[in-house]
C-alpha cells in the first residue's frame, strides 16, 4: 500500500478507516482531515487502518497533529494484533 489519505469529504472513507469511540467521544472527516474528539479521560475516540500492514517491506507512517485541548492525548500508535482494537473508558 502506498498513498497519502488526506480524509476529503465530510465522511470516513469505510473501505480505509474504521472509527472507535468510547463514552462521548466522537470521530468527523472535514477540511481534509479527521478530528478524534473526547470531552474527558473517561472518553475515546480513534481511528484505525483496515488493511494490515505488510511487515515484509519497509515503510513511513506521518502524522500530523494538533491538540486543542488539555484532555489527556495518548498519540499516534502502532499496534500490531490478530483483532479490531476498542476504545476502552
């Protein structure tokens, strides 16, 4: 897989991404990105890649990210699993 997802539109693209969200948490597409929004620690909200990774290549991941709260951000993850991860409160 090789391309650069800029989230156009004001939907995730399902066929790429599922959402995650725990308590109040939310996840929107605008303005060419996603914003994963919770109000509390006890909230979550992500996003993951559908398609696994192919450990037999060398790969870049990048992210950009701007928090604009004061509400814990764990950061960008790699998590390598045989199932969907969930957004725990």
């Amino acid at each position: 897989m090789s391309y650069v997802h800029h989230f156009t539109g004001s939907a995730l693209d399902t066929s790429l991404w599922t959402a995650i969200t725990a308590g109040t948490g939310t996840v929107t597409v605008g303005n060419g990105y996603v914003e994963c929004n919770k109000a509390a620690n006890t909230d979550g909200a992500a996003v993951y890649l559908n398609q696994q990774i192919d450990k037999t290549k060398n790969q870049v991941f990048a992210w950009a990210i701007n928090q604009t709260n004061a509400v814990n951000f764990g950061g960008p993850t790699i998590i390598e699993k045989s199932t969907a991860p969930v957004c725990e409160n």
